[in-house]
C-alpha cells in the first residue's frame, strides 16, 4: 500500500523538506511502481515545485528521518554540511549482546560488494577501502527475555553503506532482525529470526538551515 505521504511530512518550507521514511520503503528506486520517498515527494511538489534532491539516503528496512532539498542552492549547502562534519545524524538502534565497553568510538575501514549489495570491514589497504567512524552509547539493556538485548545510540562521523550494520556485527553485537549481517549462531530464536524487523531508526537530525542559517533539530519520539 502506498504510504500517505502528507501524514509523513514534519516540516516544510520554501528550501527543504523534512520527513518521516517508514521501515520497508526506499528512499529512492530505480524499481518501476516501487513507491520510494523521492517519488512520493516529487508528486506532493509537482503542482508547485517539480525539483527535489535527495541529500542522504536511509536503508529500505530503516525508518527514520530524512531531509529533502527544494532548491539547487540548498541541495549545494546541505550536501556541503554532510561533507565537513556540520550534519549530524542520530541513530537508534537494538543490537544483540552487550557492547563492551559501554561507550566508544568504532574506526573500521569499510569496502562495499555492489554485486552482492553488501558491505565489510577490511584493511586500511585493501583496494577501495573507506574510513567508517561512529560513535556509540549503550542506554538500555533487556534482559527479561532471551537472548540478552541492548538499545544502542549511535551517531555517526562517517556515511558508509551499511555502515552501522556491518561496525555493530564486526564488534560482535548485530542489530535484532538485521537478516543480511545476522545474528550470532544460535543465538536468536528461530521464530523472531524470521519474524523481527531490523531495529534500526535515524531518530534525530540535526543540520544549519540552507537558506538563513538557523539551527535546525529534529528528533521522533521513542516508542
């Protein structure tokens, strides 16, 4: 079903668009009659403004906040911020285990299969590595029910693909219902191993207005 895409709108002015993906819709695809968050976008703006760029992007199974250009001048300004550390993005996440330490700093380098749609840790010189860094707080561990469970935020430094999946596996504590980078074997029972959504959600933004320079911030609420 399509998403009602003026019941996902936070915010909107004359130069951005900020907005509320769902878990399971891309934020852009090439699919034909795939309904993607550009799309939508570009449909609500169609009697009144034909441009949007899209400045980051979220993975399909994520839901979370995201922010949209309306103008080339913002598209420049926004892209410009996500590129010298003025564009923060917040994660929230329920990974498997307990991190250790509690909090911390992950700097891996990272190369992506584009084949497979997949992305590694690997060494700082194996051809096409990039620098991936986040930065990591454990807020809550669940224990009353098997297995041990812990809500993670997250923010990062860098924008790699599948950046927060592949850290958070290659430190031994993947994300609940992550199917693509997995849970430990055995570790996970069998129905939620199928059944559980990829807990992840970019639940705060924050970025300098393109157009007068004010201090946006956004953040949805926890479920």
């Amino acid at each position: 079903m399509k998403p009602d895409i003026n019941s996902l709108i936070i915010y909107e002015d004359p130069y951005i668009i900020v907005c509320h993906k769902p878990s399971g819709v891309p934020t852009q695809s090439a699919k034909i009659g795939t309904p993607d968050m550009a799309s939508l976008l570009k449909t609500h703006l169609a009697s009144r403004n034909p441009y949007l760029a899209v400045i980051h992007r979220l993975d399909q199974p994520v839901e979370g906040l995201l922010v949209f250009a309306k103008t080339p001048a913002a598209a420049r300004e926004l892209n410009r911020q996500l590129t010298t550390s003025g564009f923060g993005k917040y994660y929230r996440a329920v990974v498997t285990g307990v991190p250790d330490p509690f909090e911390g700093t992950l700097e891996d380098y990272m190369i992506k299969d584009g084949r497979a749609n997949t992305s590694r840790v690997c060494t700082k010189d194996t051809p096409g590595a990039k620098l991936a860094r986040l930065h990591y707080r454990v807020e809550k561990v669940c224990e009353d029910v098997p297995p041990v469970t812990s809500v993670v935020k997250i923010r990062l430094d860098t924008g790699r693909h599948h950046q927060i999946r592949v850290q958070m596996a290659h430190l031994g504590c993947p994300l609940v219902g992550d199917r693509k980078y997995g849970q430990p074997t055995g570790s996970m029972p069998e129905n939620r191993k199928t059944s559980e959504s990829l807990r992840l959600c970019a639940y705060r933004l924050e970025f300098k207005h393109p157009g007068n320079g004010k201090e946006m911030i956004f953040e949805l609420p926890e479920k």
